[in-house]
C-alpha cells in the first residue's frame, strides 16, 4: 500500500522532538512493507515577517520526508490559517510527490490542523481518509466556532479515526453521530524497546529511589503536580529508614521553585535538566520507581517507558493512565498529598513482577506491533 503521511507535529532541525511520537508511528508502519511518505508542515514563532523553506530527504529509518517549514512573527494566525496550509500541502503534494506516487490512504495526525487538511485532500484525490489523534485539547477546540466545524466533518468523513487511548475515543465520541463511533481503534504509541530495555535492579537496601519526567512549566494551569509528590515524600522520609533519591529530569522554568522546595522539604532531588532517550533509560534502569503526578494524559508515553524498563509505576489516577497502570505494575492515586503518601507506602511495600511488567508493555507498544496494527486498519478500509 502506498500511504501518505500528514502531519503538523513533526521533528525539525531547530526542534527535533517536536511530534517525536507521530514520527515513530511513521518508522512502524514502515516495518510492515508500506510504502509510506510524510509530507509534514511545521509553523514556527520567529522574527522574520514570513519565510518558507521547503526539504525533501530520507531519514534514518527509509522514510522520505517532505517538510514544509514556514517561519514567522504571525505564528498564531497562520497556524489557524488553514485552507492556507491546505493550499501549500497540496502544492507541494502535486508537484513534488504525486506524478511518482499514488496514495492509497490518507492518514493524518491530530485533527487540527493536520486532520482538517488530510479531509480537504482525501475528498480531492478521492482517497480514504485515516486520522490518529494524540490531542489533549478536543474539547478546547471544539469551542471554536468555524474550525470546529471542519473538525468535526473532518472526523465525521475519516474511514478510521485512531486515539492513541480510549481516554482520548470519549473526548471525541461526544462530536461524532450515534453512527459513525465504530470507526474508533485504539493504537497506542511507540515505546523503543531497544532503548528502553528490562534490566535486573541493583539491590540497595538502604535508598528508594524514585524518577519523575516532564517540562516543569508555570502555565496558566499546569498539567504536572511535581509539588504533591515533594510533599508527599517529605512525610514519608520521616517514616523510614531508608534514604529517598528523588531524580528530576526535564528542564522549564519551574525548576528553580522545584529545587527550594525540596530543600525546603528536606527531599534529597538530582535535577538533571534534559536528557536524551538512552540516558533516560539508564535513570529508570536504576530507580525503584517512576513517579508521575499530573492532571490529565492522553497516553503517557513516558510511564509507558518507565514500565518497559520493569520499573513499577505510581502515578496519578486520571485519564489514561488508568489504561496503562494497574495492580500488578504500580499504583495510582488521587491527586492529594495523603493519597500520593499512602500509595508510595503501598509500592514500597509491595512485590512487583518487573520482568513480567516490561515483557507486557513489550507485546502492546512496541514499533512492530503498533506498525501491524495500524496495518490492519489499512487493509479493513481497503478490503
């Protein structure tokens, strides 16, 4: 099959984690045999009143990316500017890829503005039409008055609309005819199991150690609740003999607020700013557990790597990290000071399964099994 791959989220040279996650679903569907180019447009804030660049390149993986960037001061209108963008993908699309490439599917990622383009596209070409979403931001988004209408005939004219969690399927249901809800599949993320690999802990009988990941920002409501857990811990040190190794990685401007707390709180804390994946994989090799206080996930990409690595998780009871923990690979806890004390009190006191742990998330989120999946949808839509 020839699949063509839209995308506003994507990996630039100036931003290479940008839609790291949309471009690992790429790379999996690529190990199924497809024949699969992106064709990606990324706005960024800049200085300049307008610029545009275009790439064409394959990366590491054999996919051929075709990126459009545009730099601007005008960020934000253009972003919402999108029979714009529509125009540009679909130039680019004529000129630099149909004359040697068919596609047989349109499948886009995240419904704005990526899933509204793929739809004006996939009524042009007469092709069917796939959108995965990863947005924390569907209900926001439905409030806009004419975007949300292209949003929503968007998801209604897909072939197969994707959540990457059933947390995510009921934040769309409720903007989708009785009707149309058997067009949700559920297919999680990419966890790289050959970076994020099970290992046998060191036993030191004497530390816990805990790790928690995120960008510790001050947004207006910030998703991430570092404090409950600082908290909770500063009570639970007072409780045990062993000595608690809390390991903080993740930069933003929250950091120096986090680490007067701690002292503050008397909780030993390493912030170690950003890291990259491998070097991620090594803290939670050596922690006891992965920690993750927050208010709201769509999947929860990094429990599931914490998880992968058999390291149990305790982390908030929300959204769908709810679909990922349970009792036999961690705890999860209301998002208060007494719960998050009385859920680490029951892990450490409790004996987890961790290579059975990594070898379950293994099975669901690993690139050949989500590749397999999407695949599978694929051939339903066409068949």
């Amino acid at each position: 099959m020839n699949i063509l791959f839209l995308s506003s989220w994507y990996p630039t040279k100036t931003n290479p984690n940008f839609g790291v996650f949309v471009k690992e679903h790429a790379h999996a569907i690529k190990t199924t045999g497809n024949e699969i180019i992106v064709l990606a447009i990324v706005i960024h804030r800049s200085k300049k009143i307008y610029s545009i660049s275009l790439s064409d390149n394959f990366d590491k993986a054999g996919v051929r990316t075709v990126l459009i960037e545009l730099n601007t001061c005008f960020r934000d209108i253009l972003y919402h500017a999108v029979p714009l963008q529509y125009y540009l993908v679909k130039s680019v699309f004529k000129k630099k890829i149909q004359p040697h490439f068919n596609p047989d599917i349109i499948h886009s990622n995240v419904i704005f503005p990526a899933g509204i383009i793929g739809h004006w596209l996939s009524k042009s070409l007469n092709k069917p039409h796939v959108i995965t979403e990863h947005w924390t931001r569907i209900r926001h988004f439905m409030q806009t008055p004419l975007i949300s209408y292209w949003g929503k005939k968007a998801y209604e004219g897909a072939a197969r609309i994707l959540p990457v969690s059933f947390y995510l399927q009921q934040e769309i249901t409720p903007y989708l005819p009785n009707n149309h809800t058997n067009k949700f599949r559920i297919i999680g993320n990419v966890i790289d199991s050959n970076i994020f690999l099970y290992k046998e802990k060191r036993q030191i009988t004497n530390e816990l150690k805990l790790c928690s990941i995120a960008t510790w920002s001050h947004l207006k409501d910030p998703a991430k609740q570092p404090e409950l857990l600082i908290h909770a811990l500063s009570e639970l040190q007072k409780e045990i003999d062993q000595t608690i190794l809390l390991t903080m990685i993740g930069g933003g401007d929250k950091v120096p607020e986090l680490k007067k707390l701690c002292v503050d709180k008397s909780v030993k804390a390493d912030f170690t700013g950003y890291l990259e994946k491998p070097e991620i994989a090594i803290k939670l090799q050596d922690s006891d557990f992965f920690v993750h206080p927050t208010k709201v996930e769509t999947f929860g990409v990094v429990v599931a790597e914490a998880l992968l690595t058999g390291t149990p998780v305790i982390c908030s009871n929300v959204s769908a990290l709810k679909e990922l923990v349970n009792d036999k690979n961690g705890i999860l806890c209301n998002n208060t000071v007494h719960d998050w004390l009385e859920g680490i009190r029951s892990a450490i006191n409790k004996d987890f399964e961790r290579k059975q742990i990594a070898l379950d998330i293994k099975q669901k989120y690993d690139k050949t099994n989500i590749g397999i999946a999407i695949c599978e949808v694929y051939n339903e839509i066409l068949n």
